[in-house]
C-alpha cells in the first residue's frame, strides 16, 4: 500500500521545479492531485506524465493572490476529487534581486509580500473551514533558507514574505491542531531546479555547494521526499514544525 492511497491533495505552483516534484512523487503514492500554475501547457504536460506512470492528476488555474479565484479552485477540484486532504501551498518566488533595503522599491516589496505570503494565507483561508468541518486535514507551507537567517545580501522582501509564512504556519498549527489537522513548514536551501541550472553559472554553484557540510546542492526531489515525509502517517505526531533542507546549511 502506497504511502497517500486515497488521498486528495492540491500542490499550487506546480507545472515545474519543486511543485512539480511534489506533485509527481504525491501521485506516485497513491495520491489523487490537482496540479495547479499559470501555465497551461505546462500544466497539461506535468497532468499527461503522471496519468503515463499510472497515476491520477487534474489541471487546475488560478491567480492564488486573489480569493475568489482560490475558492472557484477549490470547488473544481471537490468536484472531481471529492475533499481535499493535502494542501501544499508552494506558489510563491522572489522578483526582486538582493539589494539594500533603502534602494528596494515598493512594488517589489508588495509584489514578493502578496506572491508569497499572501497567497499562502488566502489558499489556507479558502480550504481550512472545510478541513475543520471534516476533523482531519494536512497543510504543508513553503519558506526559504532566506528567512532561516539573516545575510547581507538577502533578498529582503521575499525573505520577510518567507518569514510570515513560517510564522502563520505555526499559528495555524496551534488553531488547527484540536480538528485534527497538522500544518507545517518546509525551509528549502537552494534548490537546482531545471531554471537555476540555467540560471547559476557552473562555477557558482560550485562555490555555493562548498558553503554546505554535505556539500552539494538541493535538488526538487529532496523537497520533494520532505513532503512526503509531513504528509504521511511517519509523521503524525508533528505539527508546527519548520523543516530545513538546506544540507547542513542551516542549523537552528
């Protein structure tokens, strides 16, 4: 028997990088997923391999900073599936580069507060009272090693936005917590997603793996594995946990 056999389970921002590995190694177990992005080519691809490996996936869209988006989502994906009972809020990313605070403009700040921290609250909003009412439920955030520790060079609105994430998923853990439903956080280091690969030259993340005591970088199916581990029963007795991937890079 397959680790999440049965279950429903929704990974936003997943048409690529570590959304998509989720959502494929959530399939892989057993798991019925919505595979949501902007994107619909690469939605429909990600949907036709996992349905190839024998696996049951849907497409779903929506603009996760806007609520009423969110709540048609959900009801799409309760009518195909039934009731959710996954929820990894993954969409998010970082427009704006590291740079001094003072010379960060108040788009960017508002762009990287709404793309991430936002939209996680306004996804957990949407399927939250439906968890409750039902007395069982898992949510997985994701944050970033930008928000695990300070550094010069920080992108500082996204590692705030990354911040409140780790902050909000600990409070919904102790609301949630008596319905039956665990909510933790997942902390990735750099991950070499197929776009970071293109991305960061060679020689760079060569530097970049020498700064980790396992010295490599983090690829999506390590996140991936981290995931699986919250949203199984190994680890039912863990709530409001912020788990850092990061290879050693972060020890808090």
């Amino acid at each position: 028997m397959a680790a999440l056999d049965g279950k429903v389970a929704l990974v936003t921002g997943s048409s690529r990088g570590i959304g998509e590995a989720i959502a494929r190694l959530f399939a892989h177990q057993g798991a019925a997923v919505a595979v949501h992005g902007r994107d619909v080519r690469a939605l429909d691809a990600v949907v036709a391999e996992i349905e190839r490996d024998g696996g049951t996936a849907m497409a779903v869209t929506a603009d996760v900073t806007q609520f009423a988006e969110i709540e048609a989502m959900r009801r799409q994906i309760e009518e195909r599936f039934g009731a959710l009972d996954l929820l990894v809020a993954n969409a998010g990313g970082s427009p704006a580069p590291p740079g001094p605070l003072e010379e960060t403009s108040e788009e960017a700040w508002r762009a990287a507060v709404d793309g991430n921290l936002t939209a996680t609250f306004l996804t957990l909003k949407s399927f939250l009272p439906g968890m409750k009412t039902r007395g069982s439920g898992n949510i997985i955030t994701i944050s970033s090693a930008a928000a695990r520790r300070p550094h010069p060079n920080a992108p500082i609105p996204y590692a705030a936005a990354k911040a409140g994430v780790q902050i909000l998923t600990q409070d919904v853990a102790a609301q949630a917590g008596p319905f039956g439903i665990r909510a933790n956080c997942i902390a990735p280091e750099t991950i070499l997603t197929a776009r970071n690969a293109e991305r960061i030259p060679q020689a760079v993340q060569t530097k970049l793996a020498e700064l980790h005591p396992i010295p490599r970088l983090g690829t999506p199916d390590d996140v991936a594995r981290a995931a699986l581990f919250l949203a199984s029963g190994e680890s039912s007795w863990l709530t409001g946990i912020i788990l850092d991937v990061a290879g050693g890079a972060v020890m808090v």
